[in-house]
C-alpha cells in the first residue's frame, strides 16, 4: 500500500502508536516480546499500512505502559479510525493534525491553497505569521514556536521533489493589514519573490470578480500521483480532514472554478507588487475608503 494511500486518521494513530512506544523507550521487538506475537503487524500498526481495532490498540498500550492521558487520546482515535472525515476541536488534538498535514505536505504532488482572508500560510514572512500566531492573550513563548514550525513547513516548497504549488487569494487579502505598514509590505514582497520559483504560483480573486467559490471559505488542497486527494479545512481551534473521492470532488470542481476567474499569474504579481508599494508608502487604502463611503 502506497504511503499516501491511508486515511488522515490512520496514519495520525500510526503515528501516536510509535510515540507512545518511543516515550517509553521500547523497541516494536520488545512490545512483540510483551504481547507474545510478531513484530510486523505492529510495525504496519505504526506506518498506518494495518489499522487495528479497537482492542488491539488498547492491548498494545497496556504492554507499552502508556500514561492515562495518552490511552485516552489514542484510544479515541481508534475508535473513531472509520469515518469517512476527521473532525477535531482543541488545543490538544490540534498538533496531532498539525504532523499529519506536514507529512502531506512533503508526499504531494500538487498542492492548492485557498485562502479568501490571509496570505497562506506556506508563503508568509516570519513577522506577518507572528502578528497573526499572537493575536488575542497568546503567551509569547507560545506564539514564537507555532511561527517557527509554520516557517519549518515551508522547506515542503524547496529541493528537487517539491510540489507544485498555487495559492489562490482574494485580493483583500493584500489590503488587510496585519501587523505594520512595514510587515505587510515585506510579506507581499516576499509572495512576489517566491513567486519566481517554477513550482510556485500566485493566482488572485479581484475584488471585480464577485461572488466565488473562496468566499464560502479557505481550503488546503494535496493531491498525489498514486492515490485520492487531501482536503484539509481549518478553522480557530479546529480542523478537518475529508479524503474519500465523494467528499474531496466539490473541492476539485471549485479549484477549477476559482482558477477561471483568478487573474493570470503575470497579472496577479504585478497586482501584489503594487499593494506592497501602497503599504510601504503609508497609504492605508482601508481608510480612504472609509472617508470616500462617509463623504458619498
């Protein structure tokens, strides 16, 4: 079975079911010894190839002598390995999605984000990522580590077998300001100059379009030579993983439909190229046409 061939959630418990064994320094040899069977079912237990029941994973955890709180988490995960989606919410569970999407990330062919709000995520400087990770009563420490694993994602986009990859945003995007002047002049700089790589490619939604796809919402799109695509959704503390054909088929038809309407990618850099200027000369756009509504 292909790497990329299993479901988001079975490879997301493969993954928990080695760290449980890692945390407590066992090797998948000595778990075997434990339970008295042979190793390799487990092994494909971890890389996601063999998805066990329920009874399984709560016999392994009880022979690697995993902690209350992990049981729980993983067993969770087991039970729910099945559905045709996954669907978390929390903090907790968020990183757990976090290093399946990564993986992903580094096996796609082809990867499409839609983003109708921000800079996408693969794309952003380090001081835009940052205003947005510390938005709220987000501790500091906290903040600086989620900037410094979303720059560490980025490294997907480089190297001889990278993907292809295309965002898709609207153009109110370049005109919301997160952070300074400055911050939003270097990022848009910054999305013009990854903009030169082969394998990237910036489409923008103008404002002149009208009502789209993207305006129901962002989506991050994976596709693969060997198996279905990935859709994952993101929203405030919670994510989405659809993967079954049935599921994935409206967002393949709305990539196609939003490409339509986006300007060229020549288009679409010399656009952003100019928002850069307008921010970097202190011309807040969102406050002319603040005044020209009041005036009119």
């Amino acid at each position: 079975m292909s790497g990329t061939n299993r479901s988001p959630l079975a490879r997301a418990l493969g993954d928990a079911l080695r760290q449980a064994r890692l945390e407590k320094g066992l090797t998948v040899r000595e778990v075997a010894r434990r339970l008295d069977v042979n190793h390799a079912p487990i092994s494909r237990n971890e890389s996601g190839a063999r998805i066990p029941k329920p009874d399984e994973v709560a016999t392994l955890l009880g022979a690697i002598g995993a902690d209350s709180g992990s049981r729980e988490r993983i067993m969770t995960m087991a039970r729910d390995v099945d559905r045709e989606n996954w669907a978390a919410v929390g903090s907790s569970v968020a990183p757990t999605q976090l290093d399946t999407l990564v993986k992903y990330e580094n096996e796609a062919q082809t990867i499409t984000d839609v983003n109708p709000l921000l800079v996408p995520g693969l794309l952003q400087t380090r001081d835009y990522a940052y205003a947005i990770m510390r938005f709220g009563d987000t501790p500091e420490t906290v903040a600086t580590k989620a900037v410094l694993h979303r720059l560490g994602r980025q490294s997907a986009l480089s190297g001889p077998t990278a993907p292809k990859f295309t965002a898709i945003l609207a153009e109110s995007a370049l005109i919301q300001r997160i952070g300074s002047r400055m911050i939003m002049a270097d990022q848009l700089d910054h999305v013009v100059d990854r903009a030169k790589s082969s394998n990237i490619s910036v489409r923008v939604l103008p404002i002149a379009a009208g009502y789209h796809a993207a305006l129901m919402g962002g989506w991050f799109l994976l596709e693969f030579d060997d198996a279905p695509p990935v859709v994952h959704l993101e929203h405030v503390d919670s994510g989405t993983f659809a993967h079954t054909r049935r599921t994935t088929r409206s967002f393949l038809e709305a990539k196609d439909s939003l490409l339509s309407v986006a300007m060229s990618a020549e288009d679409s850099v010399r656009l952003i190229a100019t928002h850069a200027a307008h921010h970097r000369q202190g011309d807040d756009l969102y406050d002319r046409t603040s005044r020209t509504s009041t005036v009119a």
